[in-house]
C-alpha cells in the first residue's frame, strides 16, 4: 500500500485525518474515493529529509500508484482546498488497492 512504502522509505508514520464525507459534494470524499492524511513531519521533515522532500516523495508515490495527490499544505499546490494541512488523495483505481 501507499502508507507503507512511504514508512519504509521515510520512517514517517501518516495519519488518516478523513474519508468518507457524504455531504461533501465539492469533493471526491463524498464519493468514498478519497482521504486525506496529516503529520508534523510534512512541515517539520524527520529522519534527515525536509518536509518538502517528504510531501514530494509521496505525492510521486501516489502517482506511480495511478492515484491522483494533491499537497493541500501552506505553499503546496492545492492550499486553496486545504480544510487544514493535509496531503489529500484520490483512488480512481480502487479495485486494485489492498
């Protein structure tokens, strides 16, 4: 899975901060095809790599995976979207995830 290819590259442990939003229409959260994870390391980095670098590997990560990432922290490129710093990200292939 994403979560645990990110963890064994980085260290970095991510919280699930939401799915599933059914009265979200302005998002694919109320489709149940999204969620969104959070850390203190996405701003502060950890194990030797900076916060940056950290959103970027997992954004790339997700990509790889065919998912569609969106850096929903302050400089990333979905701020505007944000609801707080999060990392949101969409499964269109969800068939294919464990």
């Amino acid at each position: 899975s994403l979560t645990t290819r990110f963890y064994e590259q980085t260290g970095v442990v991510l919280n699930v901060t939401s799915t599933l939003r059914p009265n979200d229409s302005s998002s694919w959260h109320s489709s149940g095809i999204a969620f969104d994870v959070a850390n203190d390391e996405f701003n502060t980095g950890a194990n030797g790599f900076s916060g940056w670098y950290l959103r970027n590997l997992y954004g790339q990560m997700a990509r790889e995976m065919g998912e569609t990432p969106l850096d929903e922290y302050p400089g990333g490129e979905g701020e505007q979207y944000a609801r707080g710093s999060n990392y949101h990200i969409t499964v269109h292939n969800q068939d294919d995830w464990e």
